[in-house]
C-alpha cells in the first residue's frame, strides 16, 4: 500500500484522481487543462487560492517521484 494512496484504512481519492490524470492519455490540451481545472478546484468556483494549486501539484511531485523509485526499486 502506497502512502500517498493509502492511510490508516482509508484511500485518499483525491491523490488516486491526480495519479489517474498523471497516467492517462488525454484527447487534447484543451481537454488536459479542463480535467488539470477540474481537479484543482472540484466545486467549479470562479476563483481559488494559490494554495490549492500548490496543493496539487505538490500531490503531482509527490506521486511521481514515488511512482519512480517503486519502479526503479523493482528493476533492481
């Protein structure tokens, strides 16, 4: 069980929806930036803190450096 996916008996759906966005294909940019949105700010609000865009992309630098050393640790 992954950390940043998993805690004392609960899945974090938040990090689980930013490693599918970072996994999948997206059909364009405009489709890419409208799923990167809908993420970062869920309830469609007009407008939202730095905060939460850090947040995220922070969850983003997280899950991929963990994501890579998982797989550089099996390919030892």
């Amino acid at each position: 069980m992954n950390s940043h996916l998993y805690e004392t008996g609960k899945f974090k759906l938040e990090n689980w929806a930013a490693l599918g966005f970072l996994t999948c294909c997206h059909q364009d940019r405009q489709s890419q930036k409208d799923d990167f949105w809908q993420l970062v700010n869920p309830d469609l609000d007009d407008m939202i803190s730095i905060e939460a865009v850090v947040e995220l992309l922070k969850t983003f630098i997280a899950l991929s450096i963990d994501m890579r050393i998982e797989i550089e640790e099996k390919n030892e």
